[in-house]
C-alpha cells in the first residue's frame, strides 16, 4: 500500500473551521446581522448601472486587440472619409444607414410592386422627425455625393416611374448605361436571367438603403428611430418588407436584459419552493425550512454584494453579466444542501457550538473546494481577449467569494439559530414547544402537525432521508457490483466516443443575428439578406503601404502579379482599382504615363474628373504617393473566416506591402482566436484546479481523478454543444469556462468524501461516499437546473445558450459524480491516506 501525506493544507484548514463553527454557534447574531448590513451598503451599488451600462457590441463580443481593429486604424489615418464625396465602398465602418428589402415570391420588377416601392421611398424620403422643436428630413441627414443624397440605383435606372422598368433592358451583375456602370447585385436579389444573354427577366427582392451623415448623431439616431416606427406600420398586398438600420442590432442587443428581469422573481421563488420541499421533513422541530429560505436569501445577497461592490468600484457591466445570479444561485443552493448534511450526522445531544464545529469541520473543506475552483476558472476567465466574457468572469468570480462568504457567517448563523430552536423542541412555525409523541387516542392530524424533534437513539443523530438510505441501501451496492462496474465502463467509452465525434463538428463563430430577441424585425431583414443576397459578399480594401513607382514597368508587374494571385481564388470575382482607371483614361486619350512626371503630372487631372478616386491615394505635399488603395470583389462561397485567413495570407506572399480589411474582419477575427484561446483558458484552468485538489484532498490519485473528471465533463459538454448545433463563440465560451469550475463540483463531493470515509474496503468507501453526499450532490444539481431552467423560456440566445450548457454541465457532472467516478475509485483507488 502506498502511502501520501498530502493532508498538509486540509488538515489545519480542518482544524481552523472546526473553531470558527463554534464560534459562529456560540455569537451567530453577529454572523447573522454583519452580511446584512455589509449587502446592504454593498448594494448601493445598484444606483450606478445605468451608468455603468456598456454594451457595445464591438466592444463586448469582437476580440479587443483583434488584428482588424488596427487594419481600420491604418485605413482610417491613411485614407480619411470625405462627407461630400460618400462611398460605401470605402467605409472603414459598417456605416450609418438605414435599409429595407422588399421581396414578391414571382417577381418584384413588375409595375404594381415598384409603384409600392416608389410609394414607401418617397414616404421615407419626405418622413418630418422633430428635434427640439424643429423638423427635419432625409435630406438633411442624408450623406451625399456631390451636394444630392445617396441614389439608390434600381430607382435611378427608372428615373423615379415604375412603367419605365418595361422598357429597361436590365443586366446582371453589372448595368451599363451611358454614364456609368451600375453594382445591381446590391440591389436586386434572386434574379432569373434570360438564357441567352444577361438580361434580367425577373427578381424575387429589391434592397433599397438610405446612407446618413455621421457628423449628426443625435440626429441620425433619431431619424432612425422615426424609419423603424414608419417601416413596422407599413403594409402592402404586392410586397412584404423587411428592415434595418446600422444601430438595430445595437439597440436590439440591449432590449435582452429587460426580457430576462421578470425570470428573477420565477426563479427565486422555484429555488425556494425546491429548496424548502427537499429540506422538508415531516418532524416539526427537526425540519430545516428556515434553513433552506436563508440558504436562498444568502445567494441573493452575494449577487447584492458582489455586483454593488463592483459597480461602486466603476467597472463596466456588460449584459452577459446578467446571467449571473442565476449560477451563484445553483452553486449557493449546493454549498447549503452540504452543510446541511453534515449538520444532520452531528449528534443531536451535543451542544449548538460543538454541533456547529462538527459541522464546519465535515463540509467547510468540501466547499472551500468548490468555491477555489469555481472563483478561479472564473478569474481566469478575465485574461479573455473578450470584453463580454471578462465582464461576465469578473462579476461571477467576485459573486461566488461573496457567496461562499455568506455561507460560513450569515448561513451559518442561521443554522445555528435553527439549532437552538431544535434543541428547545419548539415547532418551526409558532416557536411552541411541543412533545416528540402525542399519547394514544390523538387524531393523526394532530400528531403530524404538533410533535417532532425524533432521532435515532442509537446513533444520536437525525433520522436518515429516504433519498440517502436508498443511494445507501440499494443504489450504493448495485454500483459497486462487478457487472455493474463493466457496464459502466463501456458506457463511458460510448459516451466519450460520441463527445469526441460533437467536437469535431462544432462550429466557430457568433452569428450577430443571435445578439437580437427571437422576435425582433431584424430577424426578418437577415434572413432575407441571406436568402436574396447570399452570392455576393463584399468589396474588401487592399491597401498598397509603401510609396510605389506605379509608372515603372518593371515594378507594375509585380503588383500586378498580386493582383492576379488575389483574382486566382475561388472566392474573388473582379479588382476594381484606380490604377487600372487611370491606364484606361490614359489609353483613350493618348496620354504616356509610362514615366514618373508624366505619371504625376496627368494624374492631377484624371482626379478632377474622378474625385471618388481622390480618396483612394495618399499623396504628400510634394504629390508623391505615400500609400493607396484598391477593392476586390468576393463571392459567398466559402466563410468569412476562410476569406479573411486566405487574403490575409495572399497579401503576406505579395513583395509589395499591402493590407487587405474590411468592416466585417472586425467580427471575423473571432474565429481566428476562439479556439486557441479557449483551449489556452480552459487549460490553465484545469492545472489551477488539480493544484487546488492536491491540496485540499488529502490523496493524490483522488485529485488526479478530479482533474480527468472535469476534462471528461468539459469534452462531452463541448462535444454535445456540437450536437445541439451550439456554436463555440464569446458566449458559450463564457459557459465552457464555468464549466471547469461547476464539474469540480461534483468530482470533488464525491472524492473528498470517499477519501475521508471511516470504512477500509474500496466499494464499502463509495457506498459510504454515495450515503453521505450523493443525496446533497443530487439537490444542488437539481438546484442547479431549476435555478436556470426559466432562461429557456427567454427570446434570447444567450440566456438560453446558458441554460443549455448549464444542462449539459450539470447533467455530465452528476454522472461523473454519481456514476463514473465512483466505480473509477473503487477500480483505482487503493491509496491509504497517512493522517
């Protein structure tokens, strides 16, 4: 037999708690009165949220040093916008705009539905918006192009009269009129073209935008405000309009803390009802419904406490951070099912403080166990490249110190309280004192309702539940069985099988859809613009860094080279670039630029009949170019990530310096760190947590059997969130870092109490480890789960993507705890702890 001292930590800690229940038991009013006045004061906090309010999108849920960001610092600084010449082509942002899509299942270009659409355009053009008692319309927020407003060119090809599209020969991709060439495939969507050419012989959707100035934002914002009021009392018999503006999904994100507030009250009171139920007993002086009630009352005052304290202290809070109380409520309502426990094998006969000693001695190591790991996956979770997940990780970190805190005094205090009036043999109710049996003849009514304060006069301790005797008598011995144990095994090879298959289909990535309720009108508008407009992406930027000798042959053709590299992928469709203009221009008009004063003295000209171009070259005082710019065409056919990762690296391999961006890389960039980073996070997590195991349990093979246990429960819950078509991004993210904590929940229960077992064979240890905690283990598990099973009622995916993983957590947990780890000790096991 080999034998470990590892008890260094957990036998003083032991020790020190042991003292500390005593102490509690003989002053619990001061344990009791402190937390209340301290969550009190804490709380206070609370007046500053709105304040403290932060959540920009951008911010919150795209990495904060992300590669994109300073691609646009660059575009910004070298290539400044020009509110007179506006071009969304050469937006570093996604822009101020406002848009709609307008779609007929036959064909949206006949005269009824344009005239419907002309109809809606000029209402939205003419739309009055009041201001501080003054009105104003689109054409004064409008952002222009040589003094007019943004066209929208569908309109403009039939100069403003629906019966002109009978005699307009349309083309696709690409119209060309006398004047200019038209990008109609931002306009029209699920186009049939003639099979002979490529006229358009009908459309399924029209997309209309309306760009605004941003140099008028309290303006802006509100003559959005006034398009989305407009657009959703809109109704039309031969169109069906769908909507959006560049802040919807801004303000669609934060309408989702409102729509979860009314959850609280639903889950408090189930944690309540299921906490009191599951401590009921029918002895009148020896049921711990007080016990329960204050159980929950101590959750809600670490969230008081830890959320003020942070808020006093100006730390932003992001509203995935609102998903909160309701973990702190599941891991508080576990920590107190313990303690009761524990409380329960005390000796009925001793004092209050020896019993609240025995107590703290038995259950305070468990769940300082718990508490470590839970708080430090957490903070761990801070060191995320995600503002919403540091948010999250910092306010639950801080909650579940509070939390545990608030256990060991205030809880405490209450269970001591509870105790006296246990030992007076009063009812939990009146506070009367009543008999423990009522003589013979007495209505059985009145014997359920006015006798109690049994035990087992053998033991000296309170009578078993039936729960436990069962884990006990029959579950215990059943899984300790031979057989038993065999099944078990080759369930947990299929369980880990298919875990392993759901990771590898997991996908990456946060659709920004899912940042809005269920029932929001954007949801409409994306789903059209994916189903209309779908093949086309975007024009992405590639930026020419260095000063370059566009003149020099020599040195065209190595640009031109990349050029052609970034036209061979699949995803690219055409290069549109001032350079290539500029030849043209030159071509048609017989000028050389083949030579650099030629080429400097021309160009002047060519950017006064082409100003647009103007915004595309940096040029010094001397009217040398610094750095310029042209766009690429991308197609829909692979993923944004696929598309960034491959331009990316196809500009890396040019010898000329470029840099290729676009606003949506800023959301893209997400997919290049999720999984590294969360791989990273999760393994620094999961080494702190055997740390912590090793030592506070007092037997090495028993932590290291925690730290397989939380890697087990971290695949299947990653493996299954494949499965459930739950995609890895910032929030389930969230949910995988508390994953590590909520596992050890469970392995570590359940270890720590068959190392300390009294018993000396293996299965003897883990049917006594079962009789003593499995009953608690399951009550905070069901704690767990009734805690957040409202958020799947919630119209938001990020609380239900909450609720699902804590599923997942809790449900794999409670199988390790009650299952796996259990018949794995009784396998593995054979280590003497030297006490």
């Amino acid at each position: 037999m080999a034998k470990w001292r590892t008890d260094c930590l957990e036998r003083p800690l032991r020790i020190y708690f042991e003292k500390l229940g005593c102490f509690i038991g003989c002053h619990p009013w001061w344990f009791l009165i402190t937390p209340l006045v301290l969550s009190t004061g804490l709380g206070c906090g609370f007046y500053f949220i709105t304040d403290r309010m932060c959540n920009n999108i951008e911010e919150q849920f795209t990495p904060v040093d992300g590669k994109a960001k300073m691609e646009r610092k660059y575009i910004q600084e070298t290539f400044p916008g020009n509110e007179s010449v506006f071009s969304t082509l050469r937006l570093s942002t996604s822009g101020n705009y406002a848009t709609l899509i307008a779609t007929n299942d036959r064909n949206i270009l006949t005269v009824e539905s344009l005239q419907d659409i002309l109809h809606l355009d000029y209402k939205i053009r003419n739309m009055l918006v009041q201001l501080d008692n003054q009105s104003f319309q689109y054409v004064d927020v409008c952002a222009g192009v040589m003094g007019s407003c943004t066209p929208n060119d569908i309109i403009d090809i039939i100069k403003g009269y629906a019966n002109n599209i009978e005699s307009v020969n349309l083309t696709f991709p690409w119209y060309h009129s006398n004047s200019r060439s038209v990008p109609l495939y931002l306009s029209l969507g699920n186009v049939k073209l003639n099979k002979e050419s490529l006229i358009v012989e009908s459309a399924e959707a029209i997309r209309l935008y309306y760009h605004l100035r941003e140099d008028t934002k309290a303006k802006s914002d509100l003559w959005l405000e006034s398009f989305i009021n407009l657009l959703s009392n809109e109704s039309s018999t031969s169109i069906q309009v769908s909507y959006s503006t560049s802040m919807s999904i801004q303000w669609e994100f934060e309408k989702s803390p409102a729509s979860v507030i009314y959850l609280f009250s639903i889950s408090y009171a189930i944690a309540i009802t299921f906490s009191i139920v599951s401590c009921w007993r029918l002895d009148n002086v020896r049921t711990k419904v007080w016990v329960a009630f204050c159980g929950v009352l101590a959750t809600g005052l670490a969230v008081l406490s830890g959320f003020g304290a942070l808020l006093l202290l100006g730390q932003p809070f992001v509203m995935t951070a609102a998903s909160c109380p309701f973990m702190i409520l599941g891991i508080g309502l576990d920590d107190m099912f313990i303690m009761i426990s524990c409380w329960q094998r005390t000796r009925v006969l001793d004092s209050i403080p020896d019993r609240m000693a025995h107590t703290y001695r038995d259950a305070a190591v468990s769940i300082t166990i718990t508490t470590l790991t839970d708080a430090l996956a957490l903070f761990l979770g801070c060191t995320s490249p995600f503002g919403s997940v540091q948010s999250f990780c910092l306010y639950a970190g801080v909650s579940i110190c509070f939390c545990y805190l608030y256990n060991i005094t205030f809880l405490g205090a209450c269970m001591a309280l509870n105790g006296h009036r246990e030992a007076g043999r009063k009812h939990w109710l009146t506070c009367a004192k009543i008999p423990e049996d009522l003589p013979s003849g007495t209505s059985r009514g009145s014997s359920i309702c006015c006798t109690g304060g049994s035990y087992n006069s053998v033991t000296e301790k309170e009578e078993t539940e039936c729960i436990s005797h069962i884990l006990e008598k029959l579950y215990g011995p059943f899984l300790t069985h031979k057989l038993t144990k065999a099944y078990v095994f080759v369930f947990y090879v299929c369980y880990l099988a298919v875990s392993i298959y759901g990771c590898w289909i997991l996908k990456e990535g946060l659709d920004i859809r899912n940042l809005a309720l269920d029932d929001s009108y954007i949801i409409d508008y994306y789903n059209n613009q994916s189903q209309h407009f779908s093949e086309y992406s975007c024009n992405v930027m590639v930026a020419v860094k260095q000063p370059f000798p566009y003149w020099d042959v020599d040195r065209q053709k190595q640009l031109l080279s990349c050029v052609s590299n970034f036209e061979s992928m699949k995803h690219v469709n055409s290069t549109f670039a001032w350079f290539f203009s500029f030849q043209e221009f030159a071509n048609a008009t017989n000028l050389s630029i083949s030579s650099q004063d030629a080429f400097q003295s021309h160009l002047p000209h060519f950017l006064e009949l082409t100003p647009m171009f103007r915004q595309d070259i940096n040029m010094s005082a001397a009217n040398e170019i610094q750095a310029s710019r042209f766009f690429i065409q991308i197609l829909n056919q692979v993923p944004m990530k696929d598309t960034m990762v491959g331009l990316r690296e196809t500009a890396e391999e040019c010898p000329v310096e470029l840099l290729v961006y676009h606003p949506a890389f800023i959301y893209a960039d997400q997919y290049t760190i999720i999984i590294d980073n969360t791989i990273q996070t999760v393994l620094v997590a999961l080494i702190a947590m055997l740390m912590v195991s090793l030592a506070l349990i007092p037997n090495i093979l028993c932590s290291v059997w925690v730290a397989f246990s939380i890697c087990s429960v971290i695949v299947g819950v990653t493996g299954f969130m494949g499965l459930c078509s739950i995609n890895l991004d910032s929030i389930s993210m969230i949910n995988l870092i508390m994953c590590v904590g909520f596992s050890v929940d469970f392995s570590a229960h359940a270890s720590y109490s068959f190392v300390s077992s009294p018993k000396h064979d293996l299965n003897e240890k883990a049917v006594d480890a079962l009789a003593h905690l499995g009953y608690p283990i399951l009550q905070g598990a069901l704690s767990t789960v009734l805690g957040v099973a409202v958020l799947s009622l919630s119209m938001s995916y990020i609380f239900r993507t909450f609720f699902k993983v804590v599923f997942l957590v809790v449900a794999f947990g409670l199988l390790h705890g009650l299952v796996f780890i259990p018949v794995f000790l009784t396998l593995f096991g054979d280590f003497e702890v030297c006490c």
